[in-house]
C-alpha cells in the first residue's frame, strides 16, 4: 500500500501600515501589481500582502481564502461630488492581484471560499510561482470621480473581517489542507486554525482610521534629544541613583491617538557591555565600573536594543538616564581629577 509525502507549505501576511485611496492608475506594488493593473476610474487602496512558499519539489492548486465570513459588498462612507453632494455610503469590493496572472479579480468574501488565483473556477493550473504573492486591494464600485480629493472616508462597520487559507494538493482537490499564516498552529483534524488572520494591521475587529483620499502619508520618523544635567560628586551613587540626563523622543509626522515604537541601544567608547568613568580625555585611563539605569530599566547592558514603547505624537516623550552602583573602594583608589563617559545613544524604527 502506497503513500503520498506531501512537503511544506507555508505562507505570510503583512499588512498596509496604513490605509490611503489613489487613483487606480497611481497605484502599484511591485512584483506582483505593476502601474497600470487598475483603472484610472477606480478609487483603490492597498491592503496587505499574501506570499506562499513551497518546498522545492512540492505542488499546490487553488489556493483561496476561507473562514473570511463578510459580506460582499463593504461599505465606505464620507462625502461625494455627485449624487447631490453630503455623506453617502458606496460599495467597494476586495481585490486580488498575484504574480501568475496580469489581471486584478475579485474576490467573492460573502462565499465559503475565495479564489487567489482567479474569479473563474473552471480554471485550475498548478501554481507554479515560488513565492505565490498575492496583494489584497478595496476598490471602489463607482467612479473614481465622484470622490473627492484630499478628504477621508470610514468604513461604517469599522472592521475588514480576518481569514486563512487553504490549498489542493492535487488538481482534482481530493486532497486539500489549509496552510499555515504568519506561524499558525494547524489541527492535525482538518479544521480551521482558532486564529484567522486579521486584515487591518491592528488585529481582528479592530476598527479602521478614516482612510484619506490623496498621496500617501509623510513616513514617521523619530527624533532623540540627550538633555545633559549637571557634573555630579562621586559619592553621590554609591547607594543612590544619580541622574546624569534626559532622554527625549519626538515622534513626527506621527497621527493624533495612536502610539510608536522603538528601539534604542546605548554604546561607550569601549565598544562593551559595561560601563565606566575614566579621567577625562583618557578613554583607556583608570576605570570606575558603574550600572546605566534608562527609565525603569536597570542594568542596561552595552550594544543591546531595548523597547521604548508608548511614545505619543503630542509633545516629547521623556525618560531619565541614571547611574548607580559606583564602588567607594574603586573611587578611593582612584586618581584625582575630573572622570567622565561619552555614551552614543542611537533609536531604531520598528516601521
């Protein structure tokens, strides 16, 4: 009695880090939606991408999403240059653009199951692309014209639905297995995984921004600022915790009720993990070991990135820089003079 090994299939969702309507002919993400895949008559944004991956010697067909439970049909609303002006809803639809083929489809979310390959299910070729990309766009039933530029629109249900995805492994689908997302855990009984994937980037039922007609958003970026206090006595952190600055952090271009992250890292001039006072203009001089505090984090160890999270958009975000744990022995046996540690304070998008 024979068997059949099938090999490993895995896939990944990123979605859009944020959500923004074009025009369809402004719109494009390479490789798999080249300018050009939609009209300029569609009002268009991009939601996330699917990429599939097989073994090398693996074969798949059909691939589609499942357990998605919308409707068809999802609703935005907000003001229009037609129909008499004011609020109205429209009807937008979910479409699919993947490698393999050069037409934008549709994708039917009010049914069991939908299509990443096509809207046409006569049509069954293996999937030969590795990777299978698939990019997932809202696009507008009306005309793009009767939209008006620089102005956003809701989604009134305020949720995109969550999905997950199955393939056949042979072109007459006798056998078919769903394929696991983003490090899903599959039930070894054939049903659904107990997390779909959530469209919005925030998670499932997580309402969406008003989403903006126009050119993208201006990127996040982050500034540091390093308030510097005043010189210290020695003696002063044997048993305390001095602060010696003032980590600010502006967060631009960044949107009024959300929060940002980074990651920030802290280096001295010896490259290690430690950190030390020595006499000054002599970074190689004799050395008194110190712990670096950084908000409520103790110990902070050199060349190592620590979350800063919470940060808002409004104001500057502060958190005090701190030493403590200086030894009276080592600072007895110590030369006169001024000592002193240049420490390179560096932040890293998670963006």
């Amino acid at each position: 009695m024979g068997s059949t090994l099938f090999g490993a299939i895995t896939a990944t969702y990123s979605p859009a880090s944020y959500l923004n309507f074009k025009r369809g002919d402004e719109v494009s993400r390479l490789p798999a939606t080249p300018l050009g895949t939609f009209s300029s008559d569609k009002l268009v944004a991009y939601l996330g991408t699917i990429i599939i991956t097989r073994d090398g010697g693996d074969a798949y067909y059909r691939p589609v999403l499942v357990n998605y439970d919308n409707a068809a049909a999802i609703y935005v609303r907000g003001p229009l240059s037609g129909w008499g002006g004011g609020i109205h809803d429209t009807q937008f639809y979910v479409y699919a653009k993947n490698t393999m083929r050069s037409e934008a489809h549709p994708l039917w979310l009010a049914q069991s199951e939908a299509n990443l390959y096509n809207d046409d299910w006569n049509l069954n070729p293996q999937i030969t692309d590795n990777p299978f990309i698939v990019d997932l766009f809202l696009v507008s039933h009306h005309p793009a014209s009767l939209y008006i530029e620089d102005e956003s629109y809701t989604l009134p249900q305020g949720a995109l639905g969550s999905f997950n995805v199955k393939v056949s492994r042979d072109s007459n689908h006798n056998n078919r297995e769903f394929v696991p997302v983003n490090g899903q855990s599959i039930p070894p009984d054939g049903t659904p995984p107990a997390d779909p994937i959530p469209i919005p980037e925030a998670g499932s039922g997580a309402p969406i921004p008003e989403i903006p007609y126009g050119d993208d958003p201006l990127p996040i970026m982050f500034q540091i600022n390093i308030i510097e206090n005043s010189p210290f006595i020695l003696s002063q952190a044997y048993n305390n915790d001095v602060k010696v600055a003032t980590a600010e952090l502006i967060v631009v271009n960044g949107e009024e009720g959300q929060t940002y992250s980074v990651e920030i890292k802290f280096t001295n001039p010896q490259n290690s993990n430690t950190f030390s006072l020595r006499p000054k203009d002599k970074p190689n001089g004799y050395a008194i070991p110190y712990r670096l505090k950084f908000g409520s984090i103790n110990n902070v160890v050199g060349n190592t990135l620590y979350d800063w999270d919470n940060l808002s958009p409004v104001g500057a975000n502060s958190k005090d820089i701190k030493i403590y744990d200086i030894s009276k022995t080592v600072v007895d046996n110590a030369p006169a003079g001024i000592f002193e540690d240049t420490i390179l304070v560096e932040i890293f998008s998670t963006y």
